[in-house]
C-alpha cells in the first residue's frame, strides 16, 4: 500500500505527532498531543501537566520512516513502531534494546498501578494530575506497549491495556491509507517533502467535536490549537488536491462562525470562543477553489449568504474614512500592533494608528469578485453585477491610491494622504488583480528582482533588505510562504510563468532544506539564509532551549507552509488559475483546464 520510500524519514523536535480526525473521533480539549522531544524518540504530550514518554534507544538507531500518527525505526537487534490506535491511544512494538517509561515533564515518575482492572498481564504505571481531571496510563508486556489518556485512571488503564490487544501492523496500515492518495513525483527527494506535507496537513486537521458539527483545521495541534480564518482557506487549497470533501467542511466551519451582525472573528475553538478582531478576507477564493476542485451547486448555495454578509462587514466597519479602501484594526502591542492583518509586527504598523492597506483592500477585491462567480455559477445575475461593480471600483482604487510611480511599488497609505514608505511583502499582492497595468507588474518584477530590495537569498522577505527593521523576527524580514504562494499566483495571472517558476522553485528549495534538516515545516524562513528557522526571533529572540510554553518561536509543523508547499509541488508547470485556486493565464485565449473542472457560467 506504500513505499517506505516515499515516506519521510527525519523525526525533529516539535513535529507533532497526533491522532488525526480524518480517520476517526479527535478531542482538541484533552490535550492529549504529543510532539517529539529533544531526546531521539522520545515524546512531549501537551496535556495541562505535560508529561514525556521517554524512549531509550541505541546511538544506532535509524528512522525509516515517520509521518503525524505513525513511525516505524530500526535498532541493532530490531525494528519498533509507534502508531496511533485512536485520539487517546499510542502503541507499538518495541525491540528488547529500547526501554520506554512515562514521567512528568517536571521529573516526577509515573507510579505503579495495582493489577490491572482488566487482568491482563501487564505492568503499568500511571501519571495521575486529580487537579485538570487528566490521567494517563503507560502499560506494558513483553514487546508491546500503550500509553492512553482518561478522564480517570480507571479508564485510562482500561484504554491502555486495550491498546496491548490491538494489531499494531494493522493500525498502521490504517493510519497510512489517506496518505497513499499522495502521488509519487519523478524526483524521490520532492516526493518524500511532498509526503511530508500531507502528513503535516493531516496531523493538523480534526474531526467534529462540540460546537463544530463537521471537520475543522488548526495552524498547528500545538500551540496554536484553535482555527483561525486566513489559515483555513489556505489548509483547504492543499487539501483540495487530495481530499476536497474534507477542505469543504474546514471551510464550512468557519463560515459558521460568523457572528450574528456579519463579523468572521479571526479565531474560534470549538468550545465558544470567539476573538473580537477579524482577519484576510479570503473564504470567497476558498469557497470556488473548493468547488473547482470537486463541483458542487450546493456548496455554493450554502456558502454565498455567509460570504456576502462578511463581505458587507467590511464594508460597514473596516472603511472608516469611506473611501473605498480598507484599514486594519491597530493596536499599541509593540509585538502584535495589528493581529487582524495577520502580519502582526510588521515595520508598516510601527508608526501608524490609521492606515489604508494594500493587503486588505487587494484581499476584498479578490473576494468580491470570487463572491460574484459564486453568485453567476448560480444563475443569481444581479447579485453577481453587484458585487464584479464593487470588485472593479476596489480594484481602480488601489492602482490609483496605493501606487508610487518614482518608487514603482504600492505601499500603504497613512490616514492624511500620505503613502507610506515601508517597502513589505504586501506591496506585490495587487498582482493578484486582472486589473493591474502591464507595466506596474513590469515595475513589481523589477522591484522583487532588485538585491537591494527583495531579492534575497530565498525570497520574498516580508520587508524589504533595505529597510531599517529588516530582521529575523516574523513579518519583519523572513519569507513566509504563504506569501509567496499568493504572489506565484499573481504572476502567473500576468503571463510572468518564468518568474512564477523560479519563485516557486525557490520555495520549494528553502522548505525541502529545513525539512530534511529538521524535520518540520517551519512557520517562516530567514530570507537571508543566514539563520536557520530555529535562530530566528519570533517577537523577541530566540529562546536558548524549545519550550512553546515559556516561549514560541518560529512554529513547527505549521499547516500552512505545508499546505502551499504541496500546492507548489503539484501545480509546477501547470497554469496557474486565480478561478480554482490554480490556473488561468489571462492572456491564453482559452482558460487551461489542467488542475480544475471549468464552471459553467461564472460571468467574470
């Protein structure tokens, strides 16, 4: 069913390892997540007293391979397995030179447990935390071994000494069954990142669970935890190439959280949270990538009224100076001056309380006029005039309003008329717009290929090299690829496929680097190359030892960079489509249809 081959093979610290709920019940409120630690085979579970599950195993050791849920590696004497049998269990098989014993974080051992209450013939040693009702049990016998969580000892000895009984190899095959959707590519190396990311994708998706009723995604199991609205449209374009049923009701989810007057909040959890801020309109693009990828009417009907009410909200209450254009919530968080705009401290927001943005406002174009395809597919035409009228305005008042002819290049403009002079990533995301003028987008090129500038080691740095701020810290200097995925597309919009290819090779290179390194997607690169993802700052510096709970740094298994990287992958040497996601170049005279099923009547 797979080839070892085609599997990843490098375990890093802090790539999670979880159940998924692509194959079955998931339970974001036990905690019960466990990352690999610093130690080789060892694993960090984040429940609210984290405990380790220490493995002993020969310098020797080699991996053959690993994904989110699964591991298989080989000793001197023998092989082991780790897999996942459900959201509370871990098993496998361990060889006579590996040792496996479960402690808290702090040091303090697992104690042993009376006979178990199965009577079963094995040992087990419990770690019990009465204060956060959370227990869990490591049991024991001969080769094999299970560690579960419960909500008592007693069901966490009963779950464990179960896991003893289960077929390891076949627990396995099931954990690998989505992954062989995942198509081998020519090169082994690209296929193995290519895996990689599936896994990644697949670790970070759950099932439903209290207030969601379907499916949802989180950035990352740990410590991110909760859904946010950008992350989620950019999960779905990933999972659209290999599971479309499961990217719709990711996006279904979040479109169900709106709030009663029209605000998308940029953060949820299934629990009743609801942030106060909104983020990057971009669940309209979502929404018909999704359809592209498998045409459904229905899900169209059923996203069109959140997408316009969302929509709206903006409209209402993020153009301020009603101008046409859009600003972000600001704040006076030196760290997270605008959290809404998902470029948290960003050098555009340093000095600014009111701003125009070229990201947003490029962002609502792109959505509005997504909004009326949806609205044209469904024969609903006075809707779709409606909203392609708003998305031609948006699109004329950002090439007027945002462009320095001098410098060739958009920037963000300050509450009294002033352009802004901080050169970011967010410049070039009017290349997503059919409007744009041939030679802005010969100026853009020009700009992202200037080594003063944004020509960087591995772009696209999300400031520019000459800015003062330029660093390592988040949005203030490294490559995000999220980012670069956007602006892959808007090249590929304008004709620019030798552009659009070399930054998306590019882009590849840098994550397949690190992942062969460390294991992990990272949450953003150092453009530069100077620093590896784990020396960058992250809202101040680095921390001397990885504790996401004394301090994050740049985050590991991140969903997104997986994502894209693997939309990347699979979309290299197609057309590149802004209808599904991925392909059309305006300047074909008929569409490309490879990637995508053509709608029938999108009105563009």
């Amino acid at each position: 069913m797979y080839s070892a081959e085609c599997l990843p093979n490098v375990i890093g610290e802090g790539g999670i390892f979880a159940f998924s709920g692509l194959d079955g019940e998931t339970r974001a409120a036990s905690g019960f997540v466990a990352t690999w630690g610093a130690s080789p085979y060892s694993l960090l579970f984040h429940t609210a007293k984290r405990r380790v599950l220490e493995v002993s195993a020969p310098e020797e050791t080699m991996t053959e391979w690993v994904t989110g849920d699964a591991c298989r590696f080989a000793t001197p004497v023998g092989s082991g397995t780790f897999v996942y049998g459900a959201w509370h269990t871990l098993m496998g098989t361990i060889p006579s030179d590996v040792r496996v014993s479960l402690r808290l974080e702090d040091g303090a051992e697992a104690v042993g447990c009376p006979q178990p209450v199965s009577g079963a013939a094995a040992s087990c040693m419990a770690s019990d935390d009465e204060d956060n009702g959370e227990y869990i049990v490591l049991a024991k016998q001969a080769e094999r071994f299970a560690v579960s969580f419960g909500a008592t000892r007693e069901e966490a000895e009963e779950r464990a000494c179960a896991g003893l009984q289960l077929d390891v190899e076949q627990a396995v095959s099931d954990r690998l069954v989505w992954l062989a959707r995942v198509p081998v590519l020519e090169d082994n190396r690209r296929t193995r990142l290519l895996y990689k990311c599936f896994s990644v994708m697949k670790a970070n998706t759950l099932a439903a669970e209290a207030g969601f009723g379907q499916m949802w995604s989180t950035p990352d199991r740990v410590p991110h935890k909760d859904m946010w609205l950008w992350d989620t449209a950019f999960h779905s374009f990933g999972m659209n190439k290999l599971d479309p049923d499961a990217a719709w009701q990711c996006l279904k989810t979040m479109l169900e959280a709106i709030r009663p007057d029209g605000m998308m909040p940029h953060q949820i959890n299934p629990f009743g949270k609801y942030s106060r801020i909104t983020q990057p309109p971009i669940l309209a693009w979502g929404v018909w990538a999704n359809y592209c990828a498998e045409p459904d009417a229905a899900k169209l009907r059923y996203a069109l009224p959140y997408l316009q009410r969302y929509l709206a909200w903006n409209l209402e209450h993020r153009d301020r100076n009603r101008n046409g254009l859009f600003e972000w919530e600001i704040h006076g968080d030196p760290l997270c001056r605008s959290g809404e705009s998902g470029m948290d401290n960003s050098a555009r927001f340093d000095e600014a309380a009111d701003l125009d943005a070229v990201d947003f406002s490029t962002f609502m174009a792109c959505d509005m006029k997504y909004v009326a395809w949806i609205a044209a597919e469904l024969g609903q035409e006075d809707v779709a005039r409606t909203w392609r009228e708003r998305a031609k305005q948006t699109a004329d008042r950002i090439i007027v309003g945002f462009w320095n002819e001098e410098d060739g290049f958009y920037y963000d403009k300050h509450g009294d008329g002033r352009l802004s002079t901080v050169k970011a990533v967010s410049g070039f995301l009017p290349l997503l717009l059919e409007e744009l003028p041939e030679r802005h987008a010969e100026r853009l090129i020009g700009m992202l290929n200037d080594p003063k500038h944004f020509a960087a080691e591995y772009p696209i740095p999300s400031l520019a090299l000459s800015e003062p701020a330029w660093g390592t810290d988040m949005w203030r200097g490294p490559a995000w690829i999220n980012m670069n995925y956007m602006i892959v597309q808007g090249l590929k919009l304008h004709g620019r496929t030798q552009e659009a290819d070399k930054l998306a090779e590019r882009t590849i290179d840098l994550v397949q680097r690190y992942v062969e390194r460390y294991g992990v997607t990272f949450e953003y690169y150092d453009s530069s190359d100077r620093l590896p993802p784990v020396d960058c700052d992250r809202k101040g510096p680095p921390a001397d030892r990885y504790n996401i709970r004394h301090k994050m740094d740049s985050i590991r298994d991140y969903h997104w960079t997986a994502a894209l990287t693997a939309c990347l992958l699979l979309e290299k040497d197609t057309d590149v489509n802004m209808e599904g996601g991925i392909a059309v170049n305006r300047h074909d005279e008929q569409p490309s249809t490879a990637g995508w099923t053509a709608p029938s009547g999108r009105g563009g």
